[in-house]
C-alpha cells in the first residue's frame, strides 16, 4: 500500500483521495499512513527493517535475536509467527530456553528475552520488567509505598520486595530475584505519579506527595509506624514535599491517613508550617483517628491532630 501510494505521487504529483489538500499536506499526510503501516506490528517491523527470512532463526537463537534488535518482550502470538511455527508448539520450544535463564514468561502469553547480566538472576529486575507486565495484563498501575519510597531517596532500609498499586487484584509474583507485592487501589487513575526510565522504557511511580500518604495510610504494609516514621523522615530531608500539593490530593486518603502524616512530619521532620494541613484535617471533621492501628486503642488525644497516640513512635534514621 505505502508503495502504490508512493508511486501515484511520483507519477501524478497528487492522490486522488487526497484532492483538495496541498502537496505538501499530502507528502505528510502519506508519512502519517507509512507510520501507521509501519507500527501495526512490531514482528513485521521487525522482520521487514532487517530483511531477516525467518525459516531461518532458530528458536535458539532468539532471545539473542530479540535483545540485538532492542525488543524487550514478545507475546506468544508473535512469537509463533516469527520462527514459523504453530501457537501451542511455543512453550514447547522455549522450555529449553528457559532452563537456562534466556528467557521468562512471568504471564500467560508474555516472554521477556533475559540480558547475560542478568541470567544468574533467571530474570531482569522488576523495575526493567513492570510496565510490560502491566500492559499486557491491561492493569492500571503505580509503583508504590517502599519501592515509590526508595526512588524518592529513602534508601535506609532497602526494601526487599517490590510494591505495586494496581486497578485489578493480582496475586504475588516471585519474578528471578524480585518479589513482587501487589495491592488493589480503587481510585489509581486519579492518583499523582510522575514517570521514570527503565531499560525497557518508562515506569509509572506514585508523587513524592502521594507516596507519604499512602505510607501514613498503609502503615502495615510498609512494615509498621516505626518504619512509616522512617520513610516520612527520608522522604522530607531527600525534598521538601509540597504541602499544597498534599492537600490537593488528600481527599483522595481517609482523613486518618492525613492526621497521621500530619503528627508524623510535625514530631519527627524540619517541615516548621503544616498549619493549612491541620485546617484542612480540622475541616473534615470525624471520630478521632488512631495513630497505630496494629495496637490497642488506649492512649492519649493530640488535639491538634485529633489523633489518638496510642504507642510511642520510635523511629531510627
């Protein structure tokens, strides 16, 4: 098609279905359409830019094939087509393959070429492999809690699983080294997140603002209040966060989620104006909150915060 196009041009200085357009609205207009044919699928793209007869790639041979042309995943339909083969013979003939940590299928349907540096893993990192993952299960999704913590330069502890926020349960995926925790969120679209590079492309990761409410909100996940302390604290010396920003976003949290972030940054952080924090808390008026829901619920009542403190907080960064 983009060559009968190409040719009417060259031959009539025009197209016909073009009529009523300047020539050079239809020399852009034919780049539009080469563009589109060109990216309807990455296989034939692939195969048509390099020429390659793939009778001749051995199954052997692609997931070096796949990392020397820049292709970070493959889904078994285009994997069939490319070494010429039927759908249900592709896990046979990547078995092999597998075994020796060329390549992962971490979803039904999903192969992910593995880099030698990392096949003692048996699988890139997480942070390498996510969106792909996420796209293919058509999951809307953020990284979030520790790992959103550690991207923002909390980095004392280290976290050793990898914390996604995703639209539609999924179960615990252990992927070579990485563990990964997944955790539904029902509002995630609306949720603040700012986008990272990753060796296979870009990856969604929740605000520096919406990262400390969550960890105020999700104190079990993050491995309880000493730890949310931890994070809070790192998080605030690597940036200030905006505090505008937190409460722009806060009704999107329980209002104990921002009480507690609030108590938190106050007692253990240099943030010395949180004084519109504690207006918009005083405005969204309920029972009083309490600060560490994995314990008892006696304590004291920090008025200011409407928030019962019923444990100490020992945080230790």
């Amino acid at each position: 098609m983009i060559v009968y196009i190409q040719k009417i041009f060259n031959k009539h200085g025009t197209v016909p279905f073009f009529l009523g357009t300047t020539k050079s609205t239809q020399k852009m207009l034919i780049l539009q359409i080469i563009t589109i044919c060109v990216s309807i699928s990455d296989m034939n793209t692939l195969i048509a830019t390099h020429n390659f007869n793939t009778e001749s790639l051995k199954a052997s041979d692609l997931p070096k094939y796949l990392l020397a042309h820049g292709v970070s995943s493959i889904s078994t339909d285009e994997l069939a087509a490319l070494l010429g083969i039927p759908k249900n013979h592709v896990p046979q003939r990547m078995a092999s393959l597998r075994r020796k940590n060329e390549i992962i299928s971490p979803a039904h349907g999903l192969w992910i070429p593995i880099p030698p540096e990392y096949m003692t893993w048996g699988a890139p990192p997480a942070i390498d492999i996510i969106d792909i993952l996420m796209k293919h299960s058509k999951v809307n999704y953020y990284i979030g809690w520790l790992s959103a913590a550690e991207f923002h330069g909390a980095s004392h502890h280290a976290p050793q699983v990898f914390q996604v926020a995703v639209s539609r349960s999924i179960r615990q995926k252990i992927i070579g080294r990485s563990k990964l925790q997944f955790f539904r969120r029902e509002n995630i679209k609306i949720i603040p997140i700012i986008k990272i590079e990753s060796k296979s492309g870009t990856v969604q990761v929740s605000s520096r603002e919406s990262t400390l409410l969550d960890i105020a909100n999700d104190i079990k996940i993050v491995g309880g209040i000493d730890n949310a302390a931890n994070l809070i604290i790192e998080l605030c010396e690597a940036e200030k966060p905006d505090i505008a920003v937190v409460i722009k976003i806060a009704d999107n949290y329980p209002v104990t989620a921002v009480r507690r972030l609030g108590f938190l940054m106050e007692t253990f952080t240099n943030i010395l104006d949180l004084s519109k924090l504690e207006k918009y808390c005083d405005r969204r008026k309920t029972v009083i909150s309490i600060l560490d829901p994995q314990v008892q619920s006696t304590g004291f009542i920090n008025t200011k915060w409407n928030i019962k403190i019923n444990r100490e907080v020992s945080p230790d960064v």
